[in-house]
C-alpha cells in the first residue's frame, strides 16, 4: 500500500508523488474517512523540489512564517517561471515557498484553510514583500493625499481602460526596493478562479481581473515624478 511505501521507502514515495498527488487530494476533498487516513501522507512540494509532509513543513515555516494574528503563512505560487522574481523576493526574507501548480490546488488550498484555523495560503504575488507575511506596522508613506492623487492620475493614464481592472496605491518601501509592483488579491483572485468552476459563483466569473499597482513613495524614480509633475 501508499501507506507501506511511504513508511518503508520515503525515497521511492516521494519521487512518486508528482504522479500520485491529484488521486490523493481528488479522494481527500471527496471522502472524509479516506482524508483521515491520507493526510498523513500527502506532501507538499517546494519550488527547489524538496517534499514534506504537513507536520515537516509546518515545522520547517512556523518560526518564521508566522504573522501578527498567530497564523502561519503557506506562500506559494502557480508558476515558478510568470512569478520568478516574487519568489525569489520571498526567498531573499528567508521564506519558502510551495509549488501549487495541480488542477486541484485552489480547491484543496480552501479545504486545508478550513481544516486548520491557523493556517493561511498566500500566493507569492498577492501583495508587496513587507506586506506578504505582516510582521509589524507598515511605515505609512509620507506623500499627502494631494500628492498622491497627482502620480495616480499619472499612472492611470498609462493603463489599459479596457479587460483588467488596476488599483494604484501606494508604500513606503525603501529605496532599494523596485519602483512599482504590480500585485493581485488573493481573495478576488481565488474567487475568481474557483467560480471557473463551478457555475452557482456566476458574479465572481462574470468580473474582470483585479491588479493593484503599488508604487514605492522612496523610489527616486517615483520621486521623480513627483517633482516634474509639481512644477
């Protein structure tokens, strides 16, 4: 059996799962007695291609992945290649990340969130690296409302009017972080991937994608701006 394997052989399982995985998260979302038996054996995958089972990577995340409100953040991402530099940003704060790439991984991200209270999934994408596992208060940036909305009307000038939606906002960041970073809600976006499939979430389907645009008020870029359009 799966079980056996895994005890007797962990090597050979674990090079199997890739293969395994979608049966097993299919039978855990489908069978509560079947989830009982198997979430003891269910891995997850990293994007160095490193497997864990829930309690090793529980482990291996908490000290440092835990926010505010207690909760430890799972970061993953869909596409090591689309989202390269978020995770390479994750990494850089000594996070890990999970490779969530299977056609079950929205709905079985939403099962193990409901399972755990303290367990929260957060795509690497989702909002700006200071932001994406809250630690403390975010240094509020220092442009007036004035200001603000004089480098939004110039931003939204610049963005498409039609298809996605785009939100600027705004963070003080550093100067050393990038100028702008375009981010996507995990929530309008798991909605939104979740009602493709299934029809009763018909008013999530039917809207477009959402995207905030983050501009870093320490840039000097941004600075820049700010002082050409103020003369």
């Amino acid at each position: 059996s799966l079980g056996d394997i895994f005890k007797n052989n962990r090597e050979e399982y674990d090079k199997k799962w890739d293969d395994l995985k979608v049966f097993i998260q299919y039978g855990m979302l489908t069978d509560e007695k079947f989830a009982e038996r198997a979430q003891d054996i269910f891995l997850f995958k990293n994007t160095t291609g490193k497997y864990f089972t829930g309690e090793e990577y529980e482990t291996l995340i908490r000290p440092n992945q835990t926010n505010t409100d207690n909760k430890i953040v799972y970061l993953y991402t869909t596409d090591a290649a689309e989202q390269y530099t978020y995770i390479e940003k994750a990494r850089s704060k000594g996070y890990d990340v999970l490779l969530m790439d299977g056609q079950l991984d929205t709905h079985f991200i939403h099962y193990l969130e409901q399972k755990n209270n303290d367990h929260t999934f957060t795509r690497v994408d989702a909002d700006v690296i200071d932001k994406l596992i809250k630690k403390s208060e975010s240094k509020e940036t220092a442009w007036t409302q004035r200001e603000q909305e004089e480098i939004r009307t110039v931003f939204n000038a610049q963005l498409p009017k039609e298809g996605a939606m785009y939100m600027v906002s705004f963070e003080s960041m550093g100067a050393d972080h990038e100028p702008v970073t375009v981010t996507r809600s995990e929530f309008m976006r798991r909605m939104k991937e979740m009602a493709a499939m299934n029809p009763g979430m018909g008013f999530y389907g039917s809207m477009g994608d959402h995207f905030t645009l983050v501009v870093n008020t320490d840039h000097p870029l941004v600075e820049g701006v700010l002082k050409a359009e103020q003369e």
